[in-house]
C-alpha cells in the first residue's frame, strides 16, 4: 500500500502552476511578435500622414482644399472678410492670419460689395424675419432700412432666415456666431466681397 504525503501533492499543484503560467507567458510573447505594430493603432491618434498633413507636411491630404482661402483684395489688417458668393467669411487678424471662417446662410438681400464698418451688437433679441437671435453683429443698414448684419439663431437653426422676406440677416451656427461676437467689436471693418 503507497502512502501519499503532503509535500508531494504541492510539488505536483506547484509544477501545474509554473506550467500553466509559462503557457499564459508564451501565448502573450507569440501574440506579440505576430502584430505589425504594438500597441494596435488608436484612431484618436493620428497617423504619421495625418500629423504631416496638419503640420503642412508631405501627406496624402490637401488642407488647402478643406479651408477656403481669404479672398484677394479683401482689406489689410483686422477685418471680417464676407464673400458673397461663397456665403462664407473669415475673420482676419493684423498680422493678416486667418483665425477662423467658416460658412454662413444670409436671407433675401445681400448688401453691396463694399468696405463697412461694425456699427452696432446685440446680445440677444429678435432678428428682422422673427426668430429669436443672439450675437447680431450689424454692419450696415440700407437706405430703405433694411438691416445687415451676422446673428445666430436661438433655436441654433441655420436655414436662410426669411427668405420670402426682405431682410438683410446673416444667420450662422451659435458656436460661429460666440466666435464674430468676440472678434467683431464696434468700428472693426466688415469687407464685403462679391
């Protein structure tokens, strides 16, 4: 009859252990040296093409192509730059850097291409076509009364406002109108182009 002791039941469990820990170790080490790239790329962090093309770099992307250039002869110095045909502005500082542009959507009337001047803001209120507004930054107001300015709507709606009616609104997101409404003080030039 064999007698079992305890110290060789451990020696077994212990001898089980190391062999499954070294199996868990070489699945791991294996798993390792069979991946391109380790730790697996994370979307939120750029490619190497990514990061050269937001530093201006040789990548395969053109970021010309995704921000519309300031218009030619569009004043100097800090201005808002508004195109009527692109429906866009840029808000240029005096170093003649672009901070921003971005689009916008204006109603019935545009005004004429010209150089104006911001003449007044509003913080909140109700634009011409009804629709309750914020950051109204006026630059010009037409002979026949019609007012234009930028604004954005309360309800954060960026159709053309009252386009059936004559206004001369210029609506745009809440995010782009917090951005004119801090650049865009009283006196600073408003560059209408065609």
């Amino acid at each position: 009859m064999a007698r079992h002791t305890s110290g060789s039941g451990s020696a077994v469990f212990v001898a089980a252990l190391t062999a499954l820990a070294l199996a868990v170790v070489g699945f791991f080490a294996y798993q390792a040296s069979a991946s391109d790239s380790w730790p697996p790329p994370n979307r939120a962090t750029p490619t190497p093409e990514e990061t050269d093309d937001e530093a201006g770099g040789d990548g395969d992307g053109d970021q010309a192509a995704e921000q519309p250039q300031l218009p030619a002869e569009s004043g100097e110095g800090r201005r808002v730059v508004y195109a009527l045909e692109q429906r866009r502005v840029w808000l240029v500082d005096d170093e003649e850097s672009v901070l921003s542009t971005h689009e916008v959507f204006p109603s019935a009337l545009n005004p004429q291409p010209g150089t104006y001047a911001v003449s007044s803001r509003s913080e909140r209120g109700t634009g011409s076509d009804g629709v309750a507004m914020e950051h109204a930054v006026v630059f010009h107001v037409a002979d026949d009364g019609a007012v234009f300015g930028f604004s954005a709507a309360l309800d954060g709606s960026t159709p053309e406002p009252g386009a059936a009616q004559g206004t001369g609104g210029i609506r745009q997101s809440r995010q782009d109108g917090a951005m004119m409404w801090d650049f865009a003080r009283d006196g600073i030039p408003v560059i209408v182009v065609p």
